[in-house]
C-alpha cells in the first residue's frame, strides 16, 4: 500500500527526489537495513572526479543563453547555409543541435530560439505544421554532441570513459543531423521554399560576430582528446571562456549586476539533477542488493536466446522509459538495471549509451511526458495534441535512425574499431 501511494502521489506531482528517497527508506527498512546505507552512494557520488563538470557546463549554457548566443548563432549560420536547398530549416537544425549541446536538455534551446526561428520558416514558406515539428523535435537534437550533460551523467552513472562517449555520439548525432536536414531539404522543394542568395558582405559580418560561439566546442573537442585537459578542466576553462565572451567581448551581459543571478539560474538545475541522482543511486543500490537485476537475468536467459532480439527488446523498454520519465532521472534509475543485462549479451557499454540517450531523445517528444512538447506548448501556443502530430513525421525519421544505430555498432565504436 505504501508503494501504490508513492507510484499515486508522483503522478499527482509529487517532487520525484521526495518519491525516490521514500521508496529507498522504505526499501531499507523491508530489508531490515540501516538506512545510511543509502548515504554511501551518495559519498561516492561526491568523490566521483568528473562530478564538478555537470555544474560549469550548466552555468556555460545559462551564460550563453542570457548573453544572446541564440540570436548571434542563428544569423552565423543563416549566413553560411542559407543558400543551401532548405537553408533556413538547415540553419534551425544547426543552431538547435548546437544550442542543446550547451544548455543541456532542459528546453532552453526551444525557449531561446524557438521565438526567433517559426517567424523565420514562416516566412521562408515552409508550412506551419512541418516548422512546429522540426523546432520541437531539435530541442533535445544535441544530446550526443560533447560536452552534453546527458553524456557526462550518464558516463558517472555506468562508470563509463566519458572521453569515449563524446567520441561515440559524434557520428550518431551527425547521421540524425544530416538526415533531417535532407527531409527538410524535401520538404522545401515541395512547398516551394526560394533559396535565398549568398551574400559574402553578410556572411563575413555574421562570422565576425559568431566566431566566438563557433570555436568553443572546437576548443572543448581539442582540449579533451588532445590531451591537454581533463572532462573537469574543459568544464572550468568553459566556463571562463562564456564569462569573457559575453562580459567583454559582446559586452551583452554586465556582471555585477546579473551574475548572482545566474549562479542562481545554474543551482536550481543543478539542483535538481543532484539530488534526484543521490537518493535514485541509494535506491538502485538497494535494489542491486535485493538481487534484481539477478532476476531479470534468468529471466532474460530463458526467454531471450540472441543478441539481436535483446536489443530490440531493450529499444522498446527504453522507449516506454523515454516517454513516461525525464532523461536524468532514467539515467540514474534504470542505467544500472540494463547494464548487467547489455554486458550478458555481448554488448559494448559505451554502444550502450548511445542506444539509451538516442532513445531519450526520442521520448522527449514523445507523450505522455514528453518534455520537449510541453515545452513548446507554451513557446507556440498551441495544444500538445497540434505539436504531437506535427513531430510525427520526425520521430519516424529518428525511429529509422535508431535501428541504424541500434544494429550497425560501428556507427558509434568507429574510433575503436579504427
């Protein structure tokens, strides 16, 4: 009974932290436990060395976007791309990926570029319903790309080389990108979209503004797998870096006056990952030694007999997780119940955490809590019913691209494989 009124009061909206550490004192007082056992995780949690990368990369995506990063990228790449065939649906891709990459996947890319970018399609001539999908299906578009904080996470979570992963995602994350990029391209041609001419006089003005925003991930690319620092390093020098563009160079942001508040902005989402993370890791931990994963195991030993019919179970499972819990949360709950199972059948971990954020990243506008759609219903007005059919065509698209990913591992062992 106390189960089923913690599973109701989450569904009433109860904090899911306050849920998560109920069920662990709980689970612990079944099991006849101390309950600080439960603290043990999260000791290791503080001690874990690339801990401290989650809140500089956060405080690098909330600089950013205050400073106007949004509106400098967006006009970057209109410049270079939009010439292209589908040039302004190619720049809205780009500029979101990027974006999200920064910002994490808290919807701040729809928030920041979704006002600026539907004017855009509008006017440009793409139909309204094709722009509703693909602004809010790119919200969570740069979830693979480094330093995202769904990467990070999840690297601390499985115990995984998150300099790997970062090498993992780039492939995958390019592939979606080029092929919604190729849709939109389709879609332009039928609607009628004109091309709009290059301009060199425009391109070089928008590539003097943007440079800056466009050299950081390089830098933070060069700096990781050059050797030269650490995930936590690249997250400080980060951090300094967004605080010297935007204070100095752009001069969009006046410290003295705003930077509390976005060291404040930066806590509260922090915040909130922290402490779901903690209580979730005591709570799977219990779980670990109640022997669940165990029991899966034989089950999936006497029900599942190849690799390739574990993976397609394993997509659907963690499509119903996409869609009904949000990416950090899944992480921390459900990471290390699939682990043991991938490892059982031959599955690499670092492909593993492909599959799984590919997977999330559909599940973000994917009902019933899809964020992105409730995200972009009060960006756009519209009703979730309007947005959900609008992505549909998208989340076909990334459908087909996960069962590339899913059964062409190379797609994200390349560097090892190479």
């Amino acid at each position: 009974m106390l189960v089923l009124g913690l599973v109701l009061l989450a569904l009433l909206g109860l904090p899911l932290f306050v849920v998560l550490g109920a069920g662990s004192l709980l689970a612990a007082h079944s099991a006849e436990l101390v309950p600080a056992v439960l603290i043990i995780e999260i000791s290791r949690l503080a001690a874990s060395p690339n801990l401290t990368a989650i809140p500089l990369f956060t405080f690098a995506g909330v600089v950013l976007a205050a400073g106007g990063a949004a509106q400098r990228l967006v006009r970057l790449f209109n410049g270079l791309l939009g010439w292209l065939p589908g040039g302004i649906a190619a720049v809205a891709l780009v500029a979101c990926a990027f974006f999200t990459s920064f910002s994490g996947a808290s919807g701040v890319t729809i928030l920041a570029l979704g006002g600026l970018l539907l004017p855009m399609l509008s006017r440009a001539g793409y139909p309204e319903r094709f722009s509703l999908g693909l602004l809010t299906s790119s919200g969570s578009l740069g979830l693979l790309f480094p330093p995202s904080l769904a990467i990070l996470l999840y690297g601390i979570v499985a115990g995984v080389n998150i300099d790997e992963l970062f090498l993992a995602g780039l492939l995958p994350g390019l592939l979606l990108l080029v092929i919604l990029v190729l849709y939109s391209g389709l879609i332009g041609k039928f609607a009628g979209v004109p091309r709009q001419d290059f301009s060199w006089p425009e391109a070089r003005q928008a590539l003097r503004m943007g440079i800056w925003d466009l050299l950081l991930p390089v830098l933070v690319v060069i700096g990781i797998f050059g050797g030269f620092v650490t995930i936590s390093e690249a997250a400080a020098c980060t951090g300094l870096y967004v605080l010297i563009l935007e204070a100095f160079i752009h001069r969009t942001l006046d410290l003295r006056r705003q930077l509390m508040e976005l060291l404040s902005e930066t806590t509260l989402l922090v915040g909130s990952i922290l402490i779901i993370l903690g209580v979730a890791m005591g709570l799977t931990n219990l779980l670990i030694d109640a022997q669940l994963p165990t029991k899966i195991l034989e089950w999936m030993e006497g029900s599942v007999d190849s690799k390739l019919k574990f993976l397609l179970l394993l997509n659907l499972f963690l499509l119903i997780v996409g869609a009904t819990m949000d990416i950090f949360s899944a992480t921390v709950v459900v990471v290390p119940l699939i682990l043991p199972l991938a490892l059982l059948y031959g599955v690499d971990p670092v492909h593993l955490g492909i599959l799984f954020l590919a997977n999330m990243e559909i599940g973000y506008s994917t009902p019933p809590v899809g964020l992105n759609l409730y995200i972009a219903m009060q960006r756009f007005r519209r009703s979730i019913l309007t947005l959900f059919r609008s992505v549909l065509p998208f989340l076909g698209l990334m459908l087909l691209w996960l069962g590339l990913v899913t059964y062409v591992p190379f797609l994200s062992l390349w560097w090892k494989n190479g």
